[in-house]
C-alpha cells in the first residue's frame, strides 16, 4: 500500500479502489488536533460566515486544518470558494481575530491555501441543505 500525502492510508495500488473511495466513500472533513483548546476553537470557526453564501466557514469546508502547538499557538490552513474571491486579502486577519477571542489561544496564524481547491463536495450535509443542494 502507498501513503498518498491527501489519502493516507487509503491510498491503494488499485486504481479503480481508489476512485471509490475519494468519490462517495469518505467524506472530506477538516483535521483538526487533539488538543484541548479545539473545540473551542471549532465553535468560534463556525461563526464565521463567508460574506457572499450565507453557511459559516467551517460547514461550507473552507477550513482544511486547524493545529495547536504546546504554546497554544493556532495555526488554521484554509481555502476561499475561489482565487477570486473579493475578501481574500482582508478575510484571514478577520479570521485570526476571531480565533484570538478563544480564551487560552496564544496567537494565531491563517494560511490561505489553494491545493486542493474547494468545491462543493467539501460542505457538510447541513450546509447543502442550507443552500438548497441536496
């Protein structure tokens, strides 16, 4: 069995297996570390609504990984809907403000990342529904 850096583990040397699984089988889902300032933190992502679609950033998937080092230190990697988008320059610092708010949190740091891109199969059920996709 390969280690893909985006699969892991189920990265298989069946091609066909392989498709199966990054299609319908596992859903996308943010990694977020065991530490016990996440959920915390995961609570205040999801108040945090993108300006142009009315669903909060971590639901709508623009949230890829959140770490917490010893110090406390927040570091969020994250899409935008696209490259375009109009908040892309403004919208980080708002987010690390937010996440600055989290009692215990010892400064954050938002990178904006664009691999893999976004697309709608990053939203949560509850998110789809929201917006009328399901």
């Amino acid at each position: 069995m390969k280690e893909d850096p985006i699969w892991g583990e189920f990265m298989t040397e069946d091609p066909e297996h392989v498709s199966d699984l990054k299609e319908d089988k596992i859903p996308f889902s943010p990694v977020v570390s065991e530490h016990p300032l996440s959920a915390a933190i995961v609570e205040m992502l999801k108040t945090i609504y993108d300006p142009e679609i009315p669903v909060n950033i971590y639901e709508l998937g623009l949230i890829y990984r959140v770490t917490i080092d010893e110090s406390n230190h927040v570091h969020i990697q994250m899409t935008l809907t696209t490259p375009g988008c109009p908040v892309a320059q403004t919208f980080p610092d708002h987010i690390r403000q937010t996440i600055e708010g989290v009692e215990g949190v010892n400064g954050v740091e938002v990178e904006i990342v664009w691999d893999p891109p976004w697309t709608q199969d990053n939203m949560t059920e509850e998110a789809k529904l929201m917006l009328g996709l399901l």
